[in-house]
C-alpha cells in the first residue's frame, strides 16, 4: 500500500513510520512521498534520508486554502496513494479536500477523543486535573478532531507530570499505535459503518 505522510515538525511519527513499515519488505506499506507545509521542518530530513520524495506546500503561495489543497491533492494522486497519514500536520482540510478522500485520512491526536480536542490537548489534559489522558487515531473529517475513531491507547497522568513529561510518554505510544493502524489499513482490516470503525482479526496462518 502506497501511503503519503504530512508533517509540519520534527517528524517523530514519520520516523517510526519509517523504520516499522517503510524498510520492512514485509509490512506492506511503502511511504512514497512526504509533503509539509514548513520548508525548514526537520520531518523532511528524515524523509530525505530515507529516500522518500518530499515537497513542500506552503499556504501562502496560493490565493487560498481550497488552492493549496488542490495542489497537495496533484501530488497525492501522481504518486498514486492509497491512504493519506498526518503525523503532526499543523494546517486544516478545506470541506472539499475531506470529501474527496473520505475515509483516506488519518490523523493522531495525543488525548483521548473526544477529550481534549485541538493543538493544546496535553496542557489542557494537565489543567483539568484528569488522571488518565491518551493517544487517538482517528479518521480526519470537516471538524477539528472529530473524525470516526479507529483506535485507542489510555496513558495515566502522573502527579509529578509538566506538559513535557506527559507528551514525551504519549509520544512513546503514538509510536507504536500509528504504525499498527497503517499497517491495518495495509492489510485491508478496517471497516466504517456511519461512524463505528471495526477491524476485523487477521486471518490465521
């Protein structure tokens, strides 16, 4: 499966992407490009050094966001992806861009959805005083964050956690979790009925 990566910053959930699927012959999986929107984001050095084509969108160079997201759609359908995957994209799909791929992509989210939506989950996680927080992946529909969830992993709040502390131990799980979804996807196991996603156990050997 043809998968394409987005990403804004550092890249931690493209690299375990990479090293879990992408150069595993047996995973499935191929990252055939990756695209971000920061020409400067460290996600495309890790790319590059994995020698997965990257470009770079930046908003600003188009007259709107229905325009940026047509040319991420150009290079979405030249390289002929099958499932888009967001690891850490910081820009919003315009209405259009979702229809068109509707159950094509796939972001994580470091809460447990619906809890805590948006860019500040983990210091939001921590001002609520809430004892069990967690990862999300979900698929990405109109709204922020409110996509059909495919799956789920809690991560307790420690007394002594600071927003640094807690998103390091999320992080830890969203590198395990999101490879384990692609890999689903790879192996045609997931399946929407109006919003309830089930996956369907692998056949046995």
């Amino acid at each position: 499966m043809k998968i394409a990566i987005l990403a804004s910053g550092n890249g931690s959930n493209l690299q375990a992407l990479i090293d879990q699927l992408h150069l595993d012959p047996s995973s499935g999986v191929e990252i055939v490009v990756t695209i971000s929107d920061r020409p400067k984001a460290y996600a495309l050095h890790r790319a590059k050094k994995a020698e997965i084509p990257t470009h770079v969108v930046q908003l600003k160079r188009f007259s709107d966001r229905n325009a940026a997201d047509a040319k991420i759609s150009e290079i979405i359908e030249a390289y002929e992806v099958e499932l888009i995957v967001l690891a850490g994209y910081m820009k919003i799909f315009q209405p259009q861009f979702v229809q068109k791929y509707r159950h094509k992509v796939i972001n994580v989210h470091p809460s447990l959805l619906p809890a805590f939506p948006g860019i500040h989950s983990v210091s939001n996680a921590l001002a609520y005083r809430t004892k069990i927080t967690g990862v999300t992946v979900h698929f990405v529909e109109e709204g922020i964050d409110t996509g059909p969830i495919i799956a789920q992993v809690p991560v307790p709040v420690l007394d002594d956690d600071d927003e640094t502390s807690l998103h390091r131990r999320l992080q830890v799980e969203e590198h395990e979790i999101y490879p384990q979804v692609v890999k689903w996807f790879a192996e045609d196991l997931i399946q929407v009925d109006n919003r309830k996603v089930v996956i369907t156990p692998p056949k046995k050997r």
